[in-house]
C-alpha cells in the first residue's frame, strides 16, 4: 500500500507549491502580488518537480495524475482496481495539498475582493468560455504531456531515472508557456477536481461560486486526451 501513500503524498506536495504560486501571485498584500504568468508557470513546473520526487521518495511512481495513471494502465503497469484506488488518493491529496495553501495565506482572503481570482487560485478556468475548444484544449494540452513523458522514459532516450521529475518538470513549464493561455492548462483531473472541491467546502472569506458547470471539461479533457496519447505513442513507435 506504500504506492498508494506516495501518490497521496506527492500530490499534497504539487498542490502546496502549485497552487500557493497562484495565492502568491493574486492574492492581495502577497508579496509577489501582480508577478504574472511566468512566475505561475514557472512555479508549476517546480510543483511538479518536487511532487513526484516526494511520491518516489515514500513509495509511489510519481504519477501525481489520473490522466497519466489511465494511460499507465493501458500499457498494463496497473491493473483496473489499482488504477482507481491510485486515482482517489491522488485527488484527495489534491483537497489537503489545496487547502494547506487556504491556511498559508489566512489573512489575504478577505483583503481579496475579486471572487474568480480566489477560485483560479485552486482550479482553472477558461479565457474564453466556448465548450468544444476548451475540451479540445485540455485534449490536446494533455496528449502534449503523456506522448513525451513516454518518450523520456522509452529506452530509446534513455533518460536516468533521476534525472525524470526534472525533465517532467521542464515539459510542465513547456506546456504552460504555449499551451497554457486557453484554459489554465488542468491537464490533471485531480489537480483540478481535487481543489476545486477544497473551494467549496473550505471557509473561505469572501469566495464566491465553484464552476461547477466548468468542472467536467479539466476531468474529461485529459481522461481523453491520456487515450489518445497512447494510441498516438503506439502508433509513432514510442512504446514498443
């Protein structure tokens, strides 16, 4: 059970450094208050850095994502049920990791007036409201994850397994850079789900509605787009 420990763990970690460099940057009276969106990007990319060394280091694979998790499954690294129970800790890791940055930044909620910055601090939403493309976005934003998290880790690249979490975390910054702009770049079902539910439940001062009708689109969105980079990692002779 120690891999379902790790993936837990890991996940609490990328949401206190992920979604604390979102705090950090819109919160109110934070001191790095206005820093824009390289420093968010740039802070995601850490996030998941030290997630998955922190999930490795106490007995999971560093997964830290149920999109990532599916398509480990289809190539037959878990089973069905190990996949599921993976998947349930990873989100509420994400819950607990979301709601340790409610308590870091304590005083800043109720300095915040603007309700849509304090829910962007836990989940994403999108710069564009239109359905097809957001889903489309989150797709292809993911499919941009899982093919080259595969070829890292293919033989044929040969990449150290240390030396793993960093490139990951250099492909996070990546995608956040050039694909990240429609939606916020969920890419991660947990990631997304997870916090979102910590914004609904958490007394936060002053905080408006969830998105629940946004919701489902970070969840599907990459639950889809983790299938089709398999087939398209297959088909390009990545996984042999």
């Amino acid at each position: 059970m120690n891999y379902l420990f790790g993936e837990f763990f890991g996940t609490v970690v990328l949401l206190i450094f992920g979604a604390g460099v979102v705090a950090n940057v819109l919160l109110k009276g934070s001191k790095a208050e206005g820093s824009g969106w390289l420093v968010i990007t740039a802070g995601w990319a850490f996030a998941v850095i030290m997630g998955i060394a922190s999930s490795v280091a106490t007995g999971g694979q560093g997964d830290l994502n149920p999109a990532v998790t599916l398509a480990k499954t289809l190539i037959g690294v878990y089973t069905f049920s190990e996949a599921v129970a993976i998947m349930g800790v990873q989100v509420a890791g994400a819950i607990v990791g979301s709601a340790v940055v409610w308590l870091a930044f304590l005083p800043h909620w109720e300095l915040t007036e603007d309700k849509g910055a304090k829910l962007g601090i836990f989940c994403t939403a999108p710069a564009v409201r239109n359905t097809p493309a957001n889903l489309l976005c989150e797709i292809i934003a993911t499919i941009m994850l899982i093919v080259p998290v595969f070829a890292l880790t293919s033989k044929a690249v040969a990449v150290p397994a240390g030396m793993v979490p960093y490139m990951v975390g250099i492909l996070i910054w990546g995608i956040g850079l050039s694909l990240g702009g429609p939606t916020g770049y969920a890419i991660n079902p947990a990631r997304d789900l997870g916090p979102r539910i910590a914004h609904a439940i958490l007394p936060i001062a002053g905080k408006g509605g969830s998105d629940w009708g946004y919701a489902w689109i970070p969840v599907v969105g990459p639950f889809i787009g983790g299938v089709c980079a398999y087939y398209i990692a297959l088909a390009a002779g990545i996984l042999k």
